[in-house]
C-alpha cells in the first residue's frame, strides 16, 4: 500500500513537471510581471498579446521629498494697503477691502475692492466692486450666507462711521446694511457660533469704547446687548473660545493712557459681560490671539508703552482661568504683526514694526508642550498687513508697511508650509 501511494505522489509531481507549472504561480502562462493592456496602455497600435512578456520596471518609485516650506510672490499683483480687510470667501477665493497708502507723503484712503483667486498658483488679483466711499480701520465678517458684512472705518482721520456695506460675491456688488447707533473704527469683530456677529469696543474718534453689539444675520439688523466692557479698549484682541463664549482681552485706552492687562468673557447664552479675575502677565496692545486646538488661547507681542518691555508671549486656558508665559521664538515678540492657524494646528506669526523683524516668519507648534518652528523669510518686510489661510493650507499674505513712514509693501505672498 505506502509503496502504491509513492508511485501515484511520484507521477503527479512529473505531470506537474511537465505542463510547468510551479509551486505559488496563480495563473498558467501568465508573464514575470504585470502586463499592459489595450484598454490601459497609452499610443497607438496593437497591445501585446496575452502569452507576451513585457519587461516593465516594477521597482517602486519613491514619492519624493516634500518641497520644504517657502515663499512665492504673486507676480503682476500690487495691492498698496494698510487696515485694510482680507476675508476668504465661501468658494476660496480673498476678498481685500479698503485701506490706505502714501505716496509723496500723501495718505489716501481708498474704497478699492480686489479679489484674488488661488488658482493657478500662485494666484491672481483682480479688481471688484467698489465700495460707495472709502474705508479704513473697519471690519468684515463672513456671514453665513456667503456675504460679507463691513463695519465702520474711517474716511478721514477723527471721523468713524456708523454705516454698514454687504458684499455679495455672487453678483460682485454691494449694498448698504444697517447702521449703527454711532460711528467705530478701530473695533474687533467676532462671528459667534450661531453667525451673528459681534462688535467689540473701538474708538469713536475721540475716546476708545466700551460698547458691545450684535448684528443679527438672520435678521439683517443690530442688537445693542446693554452690557458694556468694564474697561474701555481699543487695539484689544476678542476670540471665540470652544465653549461659544468670547474672550477679550488688552488693548489701550487712550483717555488714560493706559496699556491694558485686563481680560473679560462674553457669554452669549446668558448675554453677560464679566471682567475675569486673572490678568495678563503683561499689559498688551497691538498683539494677536488664537484659539489652539486643545482650547487654549496664545496671544503674542504686542506693545505696552515707552517705559515697558514685552518680554513673552502667553497661554490662557480657559478651563483653568489661568495664564502662563511662553518664550518667543526670536527675540522681542512681534508688534502689528499677523497670526494665523494652520490646518495642522501651528500659528504662523508674519511680520513686526521693527526693521530687523518685519521679513520674519515664525510658526508656534503647540505639540509636544509646545515649541516655535523657524520658518523662510519673507520677501518683504511688513507689518500691519493680514494673513489670510486658504483652503489648500497656504496663506495669502497682503500689503503692510516696513517702517513708521516706510514706502507700503505692494506685493503680495503665498506661503507654503
């Protein structure tokens, strides 16, 4: 019996042997590698034919090094501005809203709108619509139906506005909103969790605000909250936290001239306006804060007067209510600088008033207890200038000045992280 049953194993392996086939081979006379074939191969002429051998190079191909982080400017673009507004629409592209420049130290306030498309890279600015007068120091705010609200600004210096405009990118055309009680510039605008939005302070031409109000985007109209800042502020900072409320924090009251270290949380549940009893490490104006992803808020530079020195950044945390100071990445923190959080988490800081800094880019990574990334420098100095993200990662970078009385940056960037 054993041996009849080597005799069958032993004929079985030479029939095998004979037909060819291998062990592990899933397919009968099928070649080494994969094959093209007619429908997936490209030129013209006949495939070849099932029982061929192409000889293709199956060793993988290496996706390649990532291009590291750098700077592109926007040929062709020049957008000569200061306060002005940079606000990503709902289809990608950045609307830029009024401003001013210098030229032969003639300052002109303009109601120059541009709309830059991201795409082809590295974009391209042309002109909209109009503003019915010119504007600076103002606000704009994404609504949610795709509109965009501008607040208040100035047409000349000492003299706020009270008026309203709404943009429609749809038609490119602008239409008058409600006005406000009176006239504001200088102010913050905050869009809540519901898209109404809120108006924070500011000044009035005369003496800095302690006024809040709402527009109500449902409704198309203001709400005035009948609560007031404890403090009046100008150059302040007000960001929405995770939990809907709204944390202001510094600025300057020019009455008193005093540089502010006070913070204050705006509950829209419950319309309360309260001042926190933590302080700021340092009083600040002219700084930027941003809301990280683990709830905390960085606020950054600033400025606190002729006789003081902002030596750090800082964190608050709201579910502690305390602050804590962080080392800037490279040297003095930034002053009218910009902020603005990448998709992975990193705020990226462009530009400060000092000459030595104003090509500066720096990113503050918030991983691993926190750490500041040394980035490409700009192509231009500046400050006073908006970073706006856009929705491939990369930010647009507009306008700005290198100095006091510098000539104004025309040139827009693009930054790639």
């Amino acid at each position: 019996m054993v041996r009849t049953l080597l005799r069958l194993l032993l004929l079985l392996l030479l029939g095998a042997g004979c037909n060819g086939e291998t062990s592990g081979t899933p397919d009968v006379g099928a070649p080494d590698g994969p094959q093209t074939t007619p429908d997936s191969r490209a030129g013209d002429g006949p495939g070849p034919s099932v029982d061929q051998a192409v000889v293709v190079d199956a060793t993988p191909v290496p996706d390649g090094p990532k291009m590291p982080a750098h700077w592109d400017v926007v040929t062709g673009a020049t957008v000569e501005r200061v306060d002005h507004t940079a606000t990503r629409l709902a289809d990608g592209r950045v609307l830029i809203v009024g401003g001013w420049d210098r030229v032969n130290n003639v300052t002109t306030r303009h109601s120059d709108v541009y709309l830059y498309s991201p795409k082809p890279e590295p974009g391209a600015v042309v002109d909209g619509a109009k503003l019915a007068g010119p504007r600076e120091g103002h606000s704009a705010s994404l609504l949610p139906n795709g509109r965009v609200l501008v607040v208040g600004g100035h047409a000349s210096p000492g003299s706020p506005l009270a008026t309203t405009a709404i943009y429609d990118p749809k038609t490119d055309a602008w239409s008058a909103g409600p006005s406000l009680p009176g006239g504001v510039s200088s102010h913050v605008a905050v869009t809540l969790s519901n898209g109404d939005v809120l108006i924070v302070g500011g000044h009035d031409g005369v003496k800095p605000l302690a006024g809040v109000s709402i527009y109500q985007a449902a409704q198309g109209s203001w709400k005035l909250l009948g609560v007031t800042l404890s403090e009046k502020r100008a150059g302040h900072t007000a960001t929405l936290l995770a939990t809907g409320k709204v944390l202001i924090a510094g600025g300057y009251d020019s009455l008193q001239q005093a540089y502010l270290d006070s913070l204050e949380l705006y509950d829209p549940s419950g319309n309360t306006l309260k001042p926190l009893p933590t302080k700021l490490k340092s009083p600040r104006s002219a700084h930027s804060a941003t809301l990280l992803k683990d709830g905390t808020v960085l606020l950054v530079g600033g400025v606190c007067g002729l006789s003081c020195t902002i030596t750090d950044d800082e964190l608050y945390d709201p579910a502690t209510g305390t602050t804590k100071a962080v080392s800037h990445a490279a040297g003095d923190p930034p002053v009218s600088h910009a902020a603005v959080q990448l998709l992975g988490g990193r705020v990226l800081i462009t530009g400060d008033t000092a000459k030595s800094g104003a090509v500066k880019a720096v990113a503050y990574d918030p991983s691993g207890g926190g750490a500041w990334d040394m980035l490409p420098d700009m192509n231009h100095g500046r400050h006073q200038h908006t970073a706006t993200l856009l929705a491939d990662g990369s930010v647009l970078v507009v306008g700005g000045k290198t100095g006091s009385w510098s000539p104004i940056t025309k040139e827009l960037e693009r930054f790639y992280p």
